[in-house]
C-alpha cells in the first residue's frame, strides 16, 4: 500500500511539476511577444514595469506550485536525506518567493 502512495504522490508530483513549466513558458513567450510589440510597433498600452511585474506574479505562482510538488513527492516514508534537501529546497523557493514579492511590490508603487 505505501508503495501505490509513493507512486501516486510521485506522479502527481510530477505533473505539478510541468505545469509550473509550462505555465513559465507560457509566460515567456507573452513577455516576448509583448517585449517585441513595444520595440517594433512602439507600442504605446506596455511599459516595461507592466511586463516585469505580471511576468514575476506568474514566476511567483510556478516557484509556489514547484516546492508543493517537492513536498508531495517527499510525504510518502521520507528518509533523512529527503528531509534535508527539501528543507534547502524550501528555504531557497520561498526566499526566491519574497524577494521577488518585494520586487513586485516597489515596481507597482
């Protein structure tokens, strides 16, 4: 039984995973697009704090959706060893988190 939980929570994990990458990609093809649009049309509706702030609010979800997959994929009859690399994997996402959060913050004032 544990072992269907291990691969269950593996799983999920996993398809967490890629939709935190694809919601990235996804987010750099539109800061692309828009980024291109502003210098070859000028585009006049963009600013670049616009781009950087909507492109860091989607960064922020994904890193957010990424460390709840690390988590789900260590739940299941974690080792030591599991412990340690989620705890530094936690400690870097969610200062990675802040920061960027700060960031977000000062651009929209």
């Amino acid at each position: 039984m544990e072992h269907l939980a291990s691969q269950v929570a593996i799983s999920i994990s996993h398809a967490v995973e890629i939709t935190a990458s694809v919601i990235i990609g996804f987010a750099i093809l539109k800061v692309l697009y828009r980024y291109l649009s502003i210098l070859l049309f000028a585009a006049r509706n963009v600013s670049n704090e616009n781009l950087r702030t909507e492109f860091g609010s989607t960064v922020a979800v994904a890193l957010e959706l990424m460390l709840g997959a690390d988590v789900l994929a260590t739940a299941v009859a974690p080792s030591w060893n599991d412990i340690g690399q989620l705890a530094a994997i936690t400690i870097i996402r969610t200062a990675l988190n802040y920061f960027l959060g700060k960031e977000i913050k000062e651009i929209r004032q």
